[in-house]
C-alpha cells in the first residue's frame, strides 16, 4: 500500500477510494437504524447501547494510540455539549422519525445539515453573507416543500408531520459544528471528543432509559433490530476514525465531499437492503437537496457543519 502511494496519481485513486467507502459505511446506517426500530425498541434505550458501544470501541482506539482521557472542566464541559447537541438530542429526533419515515428520506434531510449551519454561522459571526451561500440555502428549502407538499411525494400523507422531527436531527448538528467552530474543543483531538462525549452521553441517556422503560437487555437473544443497532455502532466508529485520518491526509475542503455520497448511497442502501422506492418528487428534492449542498460547501479554512456525521455524533461532513 505504501508504495501504491508513492505516485501522485496512485495516492489520489487510494483517497478517493476511500472517500466511498466512507460514503458507502456513513449510508448504510440509515437503513440500519430504520432496522433497528422496526421491532418496537425504545429510542432512550437505542441510544443508550449505541454510546455504550461507541465509547468501548473508541476507548479501545484510544489505548492502541496513547491517547488519554483528559478529565479537566473545559473537558468536561466539551464532552456534555457535544453529547447533548450531537447524539442524544438528534438521535431521539432522528429514532422517532426512523418509525414513519423512509430510510431514503431520512438520507436525503441530512443533507441540509451544511445549509442549516450556514445561518447560524452568520449569527455567530463564522461567515460573512454570501448569495451563492444564500441560493445554496432556498434550494435546501425548495426541496423540503417537494418532499411534503405534493400528496404523491410520501407514501402516507400521515408521514409529513414527521418530516420536522427529522429535520430537528439536522439542526442539532449544524448546531454542533457551529459550536466547535466557535467554541472549540478545549485542546482535544477528534478521538478524545468522541469518546468523552460517548461516555458522558451514555451516562445522561440512562436515567432517561430506565424511567420510560426503554431498557433493552443485552442479553436476550439478538434478532435483526438488535444487530442492526450494534453493526450501525461499529461501522459508525470505524468510518469515522478513517475519516479523521482522511482529513489529516487530504485535507477537510476534500473529506468533506463525503456529504454527497452519504446521502446517495443512504438512498441506494436503503433500496437494496429494504426494497423502497420514490416517487419522482423525492427524486427532485434529493436533486435539489445536492445542489444546494455544493453551493454551501465551506471555503476551504472555514467550518460550516460537524465533520463526522451521519447518523450518530459529533464531527459530521
């Protein structure tokens, strides 16, 4: 492999190589978690074993690589925001909305998670007005409205009520990004914010587990919703620790192109693996949704949205 990417050209084919397999792993666990659902399991308990097993696999990444836990207040004070912001209160959004919605449609409203950041980085003084930024935005919304407004875009009208709860999920991690841009991470590296913030969320999730009774014993036989929760959980770990290394290797302006095939293949994971199909109107949005995806891409020194994303916490493209 080293010598593969001693050549310029061999180096770039590697990289872009591994861009789609990042998309393609960042995907799947859309389907995945519309599995993980599909046999009545609770959102507070999917949460709760989804951090638990997030936190075990990076504190093992954490060991093999010298890493420690920093414990200082400005620590733990990053580790409780991003656990807030960017798993427990998206996620219940986004397990709620994973019942009535489609997987594909699920995919296709992550995208408006680079045109949400925008205007928030504005009102935090991020970046500065742009009108291809602006248009990028009004896109993004455009194609919201094809999604909920024609009756034939959802197979139950029931559905669109639960469009907002979905889009809530995307809020929080513009939210989350903006925050990192701001506020920074007091010092620690990506590996350490996601393994704190895992721990610390794990915590905050269990008293809320075990008063709604959504307990999920770990020790019952496993079906399909089961191991959909734990391989989403790894392949979430996995993805994202190759994406960090793909950002130290070709840069955050290159990675970031990852948004793109996320929700594409989010789309063709979920009908392959669930055998879902759109109307042509949830095409037009989703066409709609990637255009104003590229015209809000960040210069390449500026942070609009987590890098790490989809699906779970913390740094998403």
């Amino acid at each position: 492999m080293r010598a593969y990417l001693g050549s310029a050209a061999g180096e770039r084919s590697a990289l872009f190589g591994l861009l789609i397999v990042l998309g393609a792993g960042w995907g799947i666990t859309q389907p995945l978690t519309k599995l993980a659902v599909s046999t009545g399991h609770g959102h507070f308990g999917l949460i709760f074993w989804q951090l638990v097993i997030g936190a075990v696999l990076m504190a093992v990444i954490a060991r093999a690589t010298g890493r420690r836990l920093p414990l200082t207040r400005p620590a733990l004070r990053v580790y409780a925001t991003i656990a807030l912001i960017g798993t427990v209160l998206p996620n219940t959004a986004s397990y709620q909305a994973a019942v009535h919605l489609p997987s594909g449609v699920l995919s296709i409203l992550l995208s408006l998670i680079p045109m949400m950041a925008f205007p928030i980085a504005l009102g935090l003084g991020l970046e500065r007005f742009s009108m291809r930024r602006l248009s990028g935005l009004l896109l993004g919304l455009l194609g919201v409205a094809f999604l909920v407004l024609p009756e034939t875009s959802l197979p139950d009208a029931a559905m669109v009520a639960w469009v907002p709860v979905a889009i809530l999920a995307s809020l929080c991690y513009a939210f989350e990004g903006n925050y990192v841009a701001r506020w920074g991470t007091a010092g620690l590296d990506p590996v350490q914010v996601l393994l704190g913030a895992s721990s610390a969320g794990a915590v905050m999730v269990a008293p809320l587990m075990l008063a709604s009774g959504h307990w999920i014993s770990p020790f019952t036989p496993f079906g399909v919703a089961e191991w959909s929760l734990v391989s989403s959980s790894v392949v979430h770990v996995l993805v994202y620790t190759s994406f960090v290394w793909l950002i130290g290797r070709a840069g955050s302006v290159f990675a970031v192109q990852v948004s793109y095939l996320v929700t594409g293949f989010g789309v063709i994971w979920a009908m392959l693996l669930l055998d879902e199909r759109y109307a042509p109107m949830i095409w037009a949005a989703m066409v709609l949704m990637m255009a104003g995806m590229a015209l809000v891409q960040p210069r390449p020194k500026a942070v609009l949205a987590p890098l790490t994303g989809f699906g779970d916490s913390d740094i998403r493209p």
